[in-house]
C-alpha cells in the first residue's frame, strides 16, 4: 500500500509538472502573439510600405530637354539616345557572379564595377544601380539576350545631352551636372536629375527642362513587370532658338586657340549676340558622363580656370580702349573741340609727377582723330586733368560700365567705375588727382568685362543707343541713351577709329573692303621700366591686349571686342583675332563688301 | 513498483473512484475530441492558406495538401485504434527500424533542399526522420515510465539522452539541423517530467551548452549563417538575411484585417520563400492580419492546452510520458515556426503543423494526435 500511496503521489508531482510545462508554452505563445502584434498592430503601415517599395517600381519618365539651335536653325545642344547598365542587386541570386558577367561583356574588372555598386548602394541603397554608361549596340543586345538567366541587368535608355560643337560652343551653352544638394533642397529636383550649369543651360533651365513623367509598376520578386500601376506623361521642354551665329563662333573659338581671353562679337543694331568665346575652354559632354569625377577635378583645379567664361565674368583694366569714351566725354563737356591739340614729347608733368606715353619719342602735336589714332597717351592725360573724376565715371557709367549689362548669360561681373566716393567708402582714403591721369588711358582701379566693351562700342556705332545684349533670339532694341553726348561729337571719335584701323594701332585688323572702326588697348600687369618684348618674358607678367571694333562704320552692324590675356599688345595680338571674324562676316554678308575703290 | 502496463492487476487499484465510476461504459465520449475538432480547423485553414500561397506555383498544391489531411486522419484512427501499451511492447524493435530507416536514407534517400533525407515514390515522399521521430517518442516513454526512483538517475538520463541522440546524430548528417532539433522538446519535456534533480538539471544545461558550442564547430556555412542572421538581420540582407525580411514585410503589411485572400502581395508576387511550406503562417499573417493570426493562435493553444491536458490525466507514466513528448514536440514547432515567421527566430525548416504543406509531417502530427488521444481514450481502461 505505501507504494500505492508514492505512486499516486509521483503521479500527481508530475502532472504538476505537465501544468507547468503547459503554463510555460502557455506564456511563450502569447509572446509570440504580442511580437505579430508588435509587427501587424504598431509597425503595420511601415511594413505596408516596405510592401509597396517591393511591389512598385518608379520609372521617371525622363522628359527631353529642349534643343537649343543657332540663329540658322543648326543644333547646338540636342539629345542622342544613350545605354546605360543598371543592376538591381535584390533581384540578383549570386552578385559577384553578375558582377563577372558584366564585366565581361563590358571588359572591365569585376572590381570596379563593385566599388561603382558599393558608392551607389551607400547614397541610394533602394534605386537600381547605374554601373556602366554608353554601351554598344553589341553590348546591349548581349544584355538582352541574358535578360532570362541575368533578370538583374536593365538596359536603361537614357536620352544623353551632346553638344556637337563641344569646346566651340562650351561658354554660351554651359552644360548639364546632376542635381546637388542645393538644387534637391528646392523640391522641384530629385536624386539624378540632371540641372542646367553655367551659359544658356542654366539661364533658361526652367523652359529647357520641361516636366518628367513617371511610369508605376507593379514588379514580383524576379523584377518582372507583371501590371501596369500609373502612368504620367512628361512633358517636353521648350527649343530655344540662340542669336549665336555658329559660324562666327566657330570662328572666333578658332582664333582664340592657344591663346587665353574673350571674344564678343553681337549686332550693335539690337544686342544679339552673334558669337562669345572664351579660352580655353572645355568639353561640355564630359558632365553628361556621371561617372567620370576625374574630369571635373582637373578642370576645376586647371590654373587657367577653363570652365570661366572671360567674356562676362573678366573684369580688367579697358587700357587704352577707355580713351574713346574719354574722346566722347571731353567733347560732351566742352573741355576740347575736336581740333584742340596738345603736344607729345613723350612724356608730360601733371601733379609732380611724369607721366610717360607708350611712345618715348613722342606724336608730336595731335588732335582727337590722331590722337585716337596713334592712341597718344599725353593727349588723353590732358583732357583727363580737364574733365577731372566725377565726370569722367560719370560718361564711363553712361556708357555701361560699372553696372552688369543685364545679358541672359548667367554670371555677369559688374566691373568697377572708380570715383571719390568709391574711394571713401571702398580704400577709406581720398581720391589722389594723379589717380585721375591714368583713369584717363584707361588704367588704375577701372575694371571692365570684354562684354561691356561690346556694349560701349555697340553705343558708339549706334551713335548713343545703348542695347541690352542676350544670346536667345528675344532681345529688343537698345534704349536710347538720354542724357548726354551731342550728335555732332560722334563724328570726330568714328573718324578716328577708322583710322586706328586704316592706317593706325589696329590695322592688324584691317579687312579689305569692309570700313572697320576699331581701337587697340594694351594693359601693363607689371610697370616696366625698360622695354623689353612680350615673347622674353614670362607669361603672367606679359601685358593683356584689347581690341574693340565696328564695321562697316557708315551702317554698323557687327562689333567685335577682343580680349587677350597677356597676349602682349593690343595692335599685335587682339587686332588680329577680330580681322578673322570679319572676314568670316564677310563671307556671309557679302552685300557689306564695299566696291573696290577704283 | 513497476509499470501498470506490465502488471494488470496492480494497475486497477490505481484507478480513481470517481474515474471508476464511469469506467468501460460511454468511454468515447470522455474523449478529448475537441482536439481532433482544432485539428481539423488548422488543417482547413492551412489547406486554404496553401491555396493562396501557391496560385503563382506551377503545381496547385490544394488537391495534394487535401488528400494528406485524408491521409491523416485514416492514421489517427488507426493509431488511435492501437492500445499505447501494446505499441510500447513493440518500442525496441519500432526504434531500431526507424533508425534504419535513417541509415537507409542516407545511402539511397534524394537530396530535398539541400539535405539527403527522403524516400521518393513517383511524385510522393516521405520523410524517415518523422517516422523515427514517433519510434524514438515510443521508446523513451517506455523506458523512462520504466524508471522507479522518484528522480531520473545521472546513468538513466544518459540513457535517455543516448536514445535520442542515435536518431538525432543520423538527421545531423543528412544534414538537417532543424529536423534533428525537434527531438530535444521530446527529450527534455519528458525527462523533467519524469522527474530530475536540480543538480543534475544544472549540470545538462551545462553539458548542453558545451555541446552546442562543439555543435558550432561542426555546423555547415550556411547554418552559421542563418544564426548569425538571426543575431543580426542586417548583416546580410540579400542573402540569409533576405527570408527573414521578405517575411517580416509580409507579416507586418498584414496590418490588422490582412491583406484579403489571395490579395497579399508578399505571397502573389513571389517575395516570400517557401510560402506553402515554412513560411505558410507569413501568407495567412499577410492576408488575413492580426484577427487571423490571433484566431490560429488560439486554436494553437487550445490544441496544446488538450494535449497537456491528456497527460495531467493519464492513467499511467507510459501514457503521461507520451502526452507529455508530443505536446512538447507540437510547442516547439508552433512557437518556433510562428516565431521565425515574425522574426524571434533564426530561419530553419521547422514546418507548422497542420497548416505547412507537406505529407510525412502531416502524417506525423495526425499520428502524433492518435497517440495522444488514444492515451486519452484508454484513461479508464482495466486490464
């Protein structure tokens, strides 16, 4: 019987026992039930998201940019399709293995293509990667005919900006670059859109780059497109014609090879701009490529800052090209008549001090249409001291100077108008009278773009219209300019500068039958004491060479302002350049030709 | 004192009054039928779930998964028909030939998902290490209800371990971590049940820490894998991380009314792995939200709750001890199969029954409640 008793007993401890077991499941089970509570209940919608991402694939439909033509119609900047790799590391079973075979076909290493993947992964880890640009034909198609085994790969069409002109149209098109921090931070931009930089790209980025649209798909797990979710259409961005005239662009770009500067040529008649140039320059499809960053170091880093664009973001000294401004002004203002002459020995005192003239041995005695001519300094220096600071910013701002010109290429400099006020606020000390006399040659603290030389010399071919320059074919004419210069000083100062071209500084530039009015600038970078040629020194210390030009003179319609830095002399290195965009422009306005004097 | 099972006469003075009362007469109806009732439930629900989960399949898996539950329950009367006590004479011989089953399968079983561990007839397949799993059941509760002492002594308990580790050892090797791990709720439901000292409950724990830390040594790549997955999803989301995810996703988009029938996209779209077999609870956590996973969960409890029930009640150790391993067995594959569907658990194949799609476990588990049943049904029996 007591073993009865212990059996029953033992019975009873291990049903027990089987309680708590039960209790203990018990309690693990509603752990689990709390867990899909913690996963269905409070994280549910998270988790619907992490669905849909899976389920639905954003495709931008990419809009086409607009395409930019000439004033001929000629493309500038237009689109080319491009085959671009992506590869959707989710769908890949093996990524090393896809990686091989990419690399394969490619002919690249695995590595590289990993380290692309890797760098896309950590900025965008839920997009397809973009692991290779530009594939052949051939490439494609190998990656079409995989699309079974290798469902990761997806050839991606991709409209690709080209710019056909590449260097020769660098500066007024700018170029496209994927949209930075900044530019997502507007909302109108996402992650690999591609935004206007610089030149025409950027300036009219809004009508060029029309609206993407987006395709929504509903994806398995292979990355097969089983259904279509939505689709927006985008729209296309606006053509923009340009005032550029390819020709003379070409020409210009041309003649600017090997050399550093600008060139501006525009119709003087309504501001088109015909043709800007800047070197050196650069290839603005290189930014289209996304992944070549190397390229963008060294451009950024070049010394001679190719990606500036001399003609709106170089202000200079205007050197001698400022003495026709001083020409106008000292008529205006009656301090000479165009017969007043002065003496030239070379040199000449004003303020205690001696100021030389380029040339030692002097011009003798000269009026305005010789002085012009020979660009005699002592001349200028005189009506300088004549008209004194205040007037002289007075005309120099008149004629645009000092102020942005207000032209749809985007990073315009203001340049510099000296005067005493300027100097008050700006050296916190007076403006010295001395100061004064090289203002009058166009030196000193005075800065211009080769721009708003265009500009000045557009007002004097036209005889005081001043025109708002632009480079899309939607500028009006110049305004008139109110106050100021009687019609009859014009004459003499036109006079003068055809001259300079005829027989006088600029007839580098000289045309046979086209009447070129002109005038040379060359602007010391280091003071010389003696006189040494520009081809025995180094370059940064070589002076920098202007030429600003109109033709014909009698019915102006193409200015041509050439900037060359430390090109040397005005006469030897900027005349030459514009002679070569006049003959261009002859070449297509023959009717400018005059008969051949007979 | 011995068994009751060996000594009839003996037995009958154990019988309670009450239970006496009631004794031989009507006995069907004192059955536990409930069970088998949430038993049919689970498998309806999870023939229905297979339904869903393989629309997007090349095989309709439907037709196939209703003529294992058919299957099933021709086994549950038939084990449910044989006297536990009489099947416990026959453990030895059952144990040896489920063991060789598994030596067999080695050497002429096809390769499923990566481990040598089934036998193919045409289309069909069965999985030896289930069979073994119900003959190692059956040996280690006659053996252990054999045991006199109030507490296991350290050599019983060795032996115990020892007939479960033969079987365990062979699925190791096929090799199937997951399959091998079932029979160690057995193994350790039925010794503490039994009745171990604390002492020697420390030094197993201690001794199986050990063992687990060796086991590591041994464990395949991918096996590390998984466990470290498990430690870190993030360590490798597109690889072993990538089942874990895919099924929280599914689990949790699920929201509280699901998805509707068929309408999961984790499932319909094919982003869940193994979703008819495995991950089948991911596919009704999807469709049919928290409610449905909450009314599965309860029918899962009720259905442990019966079967811990039963052994409380049985009439002798063999039958508690029987009970007592296959609820055991059922816990572990709920709880760690809904665990690792939510993410509590490292990935594994650990089916859940009833529900995954699968014939050698379903059979198993009809089997496994015949057995319990049957313990239930003979409460009351005199012999």
């Amino acid at each position: 019987m007591a073993n009865l008793v212990r059996t029953r007993e033992r019975r009873e401890t291990m049903a027990t026992r089987v309680r708590v077991l039960a209790v203990i499941v018990g309690v693990c089970l509603a752990v689990v039930a709390g867990a899909y509570w913690v996963v269905q209940g409070v994280h549910g919608p998270e988790y619907r998201e992490l669905a849909d991402n899976n389920r639905l694939r954003r495709f931008p439909i990419r809009a086409p940019r607009g395409i930019v033509f000439d004033r001929d119609g000629r493309p500038l900047a237009e689109n080319v399709p491009s085959y671009n790799l992506l590869l959707e590391p989710d769908t890949s079973i093996n990524v090393d293995k896809s990686l091989d075979f990419a690399a394969a076909i490619l002919d690249t290493e695995p590595q590289q293509l990993r380290e692309l993947l890797v760098a896309h992964r950590r900025e965008r880890p839920v997009e397809p990667a973009l692991i290779a640009e530009n594939l052949t034909l051939a490439q494609v198609a190998r990656f079409e005919l995989a699309a079974l085994e290798h469902p990761e790969f997806e050839v991606d069409v991709q409209q690709l900006r080209l710019y056909r002109h590449r260097e020769q149209t660098a500066h007024v098109l700018g170029y496209l670059a994927e949209a930075g921090p900044g530019d997502l931070a507007t909302g109108s931009y996402k992650r690999g859109d591609l935004i206007g930089r610089r030149g025409v790209e950027s300036q009219f980025e809004g009508a060029l780059r029309g609206a993407d649209g987006e395709r929504v798909v509903v994806v398995d797990s292979r990355g097969r497109a089983v259904d279509e979710f939505r689709r927006n259409a985008p729209r296309a961005g606006t053509n923009l014609q340009l005032a550029i005239d390819l020709d003379l662009q070409q020409t210009a770009q041309r003649m600017l090879q090997d050399k550093v500067g600008a060139v501006v040529a525009l119709d003087p008649r309504n501001g088109a701009i015909l043709a800007m140039a800047s070197a050196p320059s650069y290839d603005p499809n290189l930014f289209a490529r996304r992944l070549r960053p190397d390229d963008w170091v060294r451009l950024q880093t070049d010394p001679l800052h190719p990606l500036q664009n001399r003609s709106v973001q170089n202000a200079l000294s205007p050197g001698s090209t400022f003495k026709i401004v001083m020409g106008l002004a000292g008529l205006s203002e009656h301090v000479v008549t165009p017969d007043t002459r002065f003496f030239c020995p070379g040199s000449a005192v004003f303020y205690n001090r001696r100021f030389r003239c380029w040339k030692p041995e002097g011009h003798g005695s000269v009026d305005l249409r010789l002085a012009i001519k020979h660009s005699c300094d002592v001349y200028f220096y005189n009506v300088g001291q004549r008209l004194g600071i205040e007037r002289i910013a007075r005309y120099a701002r008149l004629f645009g100077f000092g102020s942005i010109t207000g032209v749809d290429v985007p990073g315009e400099k203001a340049g510099l108008v000296p005067d005493a006020a300027w100097s008050q606020r700006t050296r916190k000390g007076p403006w010295y009278p001395g100061e004064t006399i090289s203002v009058a040659i166009g030196q000193g603290p005075l800065l211009v773009t080769p721009l708003q030389m265009a500009v000045m010399m557009a007002a004097v071919a036209n005889g005081g219209r001043r025109p708002t320059p632009h480079v899309a074919e939607t500028g009006g004419p110049g305004r008139a300019m109110a106050q100021g210069i009687p019609d009859w000083a014009w004459r003499p100062v036109r006079e003068g500068l055809q001259a300079v071209v005829d027989s006088g500084t600029g007839h580098a530039s000289y045309v046979p039958g086209l009447e070129i009015g002109g005038k040379t600038g060359t602007v010391q970078v280091v003071a010389q004491h003696t006189r040494i040629k520009a081809n025995q020194m180094a370059f940064e210390q070589r002076d920098h060479a202007w030429f600003v030009s109109f033709a014909p003179v009698d019915d102006p319609q193409l200015v041509v302002a050439v900037f060359i830095e430390h090109g040397g002399a005005g006469s030897q290195a900027a005349a030459p350049v514009a002679k070569g965009i006049y003959e261009e422009f002859l070449k297509k306005r023959p009717d400018l030709r005059a008969a051949p004097p007979t | 004192m011995r068994s009751s099972s060996r000594s009839g006469p003996i037995s009958g003075l154990l019988r309670l009054p009450e239970e006496a009362a009631t004794a031989g007469i009507g006995r069907l109806g004192n059955v536990r039928w409930s069970l088998l009732l949430v038993a049919l439930m689970l498998a309806v629900v999870g023939a229905a779930t297979v339904h869903s989960a393989s629309a997007e399949m090349p095989v309709e898996y439907l037709g196939r998964q209703l003529a294992w539950v058919g299957a099933g329950l021709i086994v549950f009367l038939v084990v449910f028909s044989i006297d536990y006590q009489r099947l416990a004479l026959l453990a030895l011989p059952l144990y040896a030939s489920g063991v060789a089953l598994l030596v067999l399968v080695l050497f002429f079983g096809q390769v499923r998902g990566g481990a040598r561990s089934w036998f193919g007839f045409g289309p069909l397949g069965v999985q030896p290490s289930e069979v073994a799993k119900l003959a190692t059941a059956i040996l280690l509760a006659q053996y252990l209800a054999g045991r006199e002492g109030e507490y296991l002594r350290p050599r019983e308990i060795f032996v115990a371990v020892g007939i479960v580790l033969l079987p365990m050892g062979l699925i190791v090797v096929e090799p199937d971590l997951g399959g091998a791990l079932m029979f160690m709720p057995m193994l350790a439901a039925m010794v503490l049940v039994a009745g171990v000292r604390k002492r020697d409950l420390v030094v197993a724990a201690a001794a199986a820490l050990v063992v687990a830390a060796i086991g590591w040594g041994f464990m395949h790549g991918y096996q590390r894998d998984r466990v470290l997955t498990f430690l870190n999803p993030q360590r490798d989301p597109l690889g072993a991380g990538y089942q874990v995810r895919q099924s929280k996703i599914a689990v949790g988009s699920g929201e509280l009314a699901g998805r509707g029938y068929m309408q999961g996209t984790q499932s319909q779209l094919r982003f869940l792995p193994a979703r008819h077999t495995d991950y089948i609870f991911a596919v009704l956590a999807e469709e049919w939200g928290f409610l449905g996973v909450a009314f599965v969960l309860l029918l899962f409890g009720s259905f442990l709750f019966g079967c811990a029930e039963v052994a409380a009640r049985a009439r002798d150790r063999l039958g508690m001890l029987l009970a007592v391993g296959f609820f055991a067995t059922f816990a572990f594959h709920i709880l760690y199969n809904t665990g690792m569907v939510v993410g509590l658990a490292p990935n594994s194949g650990i089916p859940l029954p009833f529900l995954s799609y699968g014939g050698s476990f379903m059979l198993f588990c009809f089997a496994a409640a015949g057995l319990v049943l049957g313990v239930d049904f003979r409460r009351y029996v005199n012999r």
